[in-house]
C-alpha cells in the first residue's frame, strides 16, 4: 500500500487495538500490512524484543555457517558517491548525510536459516526477499511516551580501550550530537516534553567475527492521550529513520539519492509491532536481500565535514556481518 493507505489502516488497526506487524521501505512510499491474527510464518517471520510467531519446532535441523565472504565494492567506486557528498556538506547543504552500499556476499545459509541463527532486538524474515537482524530501534511507544534511540558511532571491541576511543573520537561525537539534535527536533512535532533522558552510551553487538561496541543515545518525549487514534500519522511524520538519513532532512535525501549507486528499498525503512497497546519499531540495518538466488548486503554509514574517506569505507565493509558465533 502507498504512503496514505498505510497512514489510514494503521490509524484504524490501533484505534481499534487490533494487533500488527508492518514494514515500510526508506521513501515511506512502499508499506506492507499484516494483522497478526492473519499472519502465515511460512511467509514472514518476526522476533521482536522477545515477541515472535516463531512455531516450536520450525528451527529443528539448522545448518551451521561453513563459510561467509563478502565482496565490497572497490574503494575507488566508493571514493566517487562519497565525494558526492563531501561536496554538498562543504557547501553546508548537509551536517550529516548517510551513504549506503550494497556488497555481494557469499554465505551456506539460506535467509530463513541466517533469520534462525541471528541473534538481535528486531529480526525479520520475508520469504523470497530478505532477512534482517537489527540492533536499532527506532521508536516505542509506552503508555503514552515515545522513545527513540539512536545509534551512531561503531567500533571493533578488540581494538585496545574501544569503548574510551569511539566516545572520545570528535568525528563521531559530532556525528551522534547532530543526530540526537535531528530526534529531538523530529519528536517535538509529535510530542510534549521532549527530553535527552540517556546520552552516548556503549551497546555491545556480537557478530562472526567478533564483537562490535555501538554508541546509542535515549529521547523521549509525552503523546496526546489519542495517540492510538494517529499511529499511523505519527509513524509518518517521523520517516525516515534520522540516522540512516541525516540532517537537515529533506535535502539530505536529494543528496543520499543523488550519490548513492543502489537503490534502497526496504533497507533502512522500518518494522513495527502493535501488540494492541505498545508499539515497538526498529529500523531495518543489517540487511540480508535475495536476489536471483544471491545474497546482498547493505551497509552503511554517516558522513561528515571532518570524515575521512578510508575510515568511512573500513566501517561499511565491517558492518557486513552475521550476528552470530
């Protein structure tokens, strides 16, 4: 369904407490739609911060992972979309833009397979298309507050002192103030009280090889007591996820679709579980599509004034990863 189908039966679904899962792609202009009742796991699979339709005895007989490549592109290719960008944060048309890859990757495991092996807060298998493992959320919704956390700053936890290096790294520190600014701003449109309640703080993610720590923020802020009634316009209001676009918004994307060489699709849109009171979205990073019988994987991330065009390449090679050991 298109943008103002999606906002009208999301609007009605909640209104009405019925419970769903949807999906949405990066333009908000693609959303898919399934109440739970109607749900067939044969088709799509969710894990939710521990709520799934997972069936006992569907992960019987998994094959372990024998091997797992990847195939970036070269950095030279890179070097052209992020030039792209530097240009337009010179200019001051952006503060931070972020820029996306797709990376070929071979792998034993089908996608149902890597879904039942992954560990992570929001897992998603959709069969025949993709399947994500991602450690972001990107809004909950609890009692009438809204949460975001968003995620920015990555770094290998064997580097020596990992955890002190990434929080005292300028570059990134600007990087994640820009984003929790762009959160702030995008939650005060649809909230009251809109306030940094937890700022840079270390997740640990572990991944095939080896763990990666990843710097989060939390901002929350009061809804309207009729909340349920605009789910669907307040879900809307907030796309795209700021940290996997960039600020300021709106000519963020015109430069990330200008520079960017792939198209997108539901990579970086989101997923979100009704469970007829609370809402719970991440956003769809660690991203695993089929294609023609291959694998691609998306990765990505945030470019700045003062990055560097190494690094950047380093960090989006590193997030093509498996979550598990």
């Amino acid at each position: 369904m298109n943008r103002t189908e999606a906002i009208e039966a999301i609007n009605r679904l909640a209104a009405q407490r019925v419970p769903f899962l949807c999906i949405t792609d990066f333009l908000g202009q693609e959303t898919r739609l399934w109440p739970l009742a109607e749900m067939n796991p044969k088709e799509v699979l969710y894990s939710i911060h521990g709520k799934s339709n997972v069936l006992p005895g569907m992960y019987n007989g998994l094959t372990n992972l024998h091997h797992f490549n990847k195939t970036p592109i070269s950095f030279d290719a890179y070097k052209l979309s992020f030039d792209k960008v530097m240009n337009h944060l010179r200019r001051g048309d952006s503060y931070l833009t972020n820029l996306t890859c797709t990376t070929p990757i071979g792998c034993n495991l089908n996608l149902q397979e890597i879904f039942f092996k992954s560990q992570a807060k929001y897992r998603l298998f959709v069969k025949d298309a993709f399947v994500v493992f991602s450690p972001e959320i990107f809004v909950q919704i609890n009692e009438g507050r809204i949460y975001s956390f968003p995620m920015k700053g990555t770094i290998d936890a064997q580097v020596p002192q990992a955890a002190e290096l990434i929080l005292a790294d300028k570059k990134e520190s600007a990087e994640h103030a820009t984003i929790v600014d762009l959160i702030r701003n995008d939650l005060s449109r649809i909230a009251t009280d809109v306030k940094v309640d937890k700022y840079r703080y270390i997740d640990t993610l572990d991944t095939n090889s080896g763990q990666l720590l990843q710097v989060s923020s939390q901002i929350s802020g009061k809804l309207p007591l009729d909340y349920l009634d605009m789910l669907g316009s307040i879900l809307f209001e907030l796309l795209p996820a700021g940290s996997i676009s960039g600020a300021p918004k709106e000519k963020t994307m015109e430069i990330i679709l200008g520079a960017e060489t792939h198209q997108r699709g539901f990579y970086t849109g989101i997923v979100g579980l009704f469970d007829g009171q609370d809402f719970d979205s991440g956003v769809l990073i660690r991203f695993v599509e089929e294609k023609d019988g291959k694998l691609f994987f998306k990765s990505g991330g945030g470019i700045t004034v003062n990055s560097q065009a190494e690094s950047e390449y380093a960090e989006m090679v590193q997030k093509v990863y498996l979550p598990f050991v």
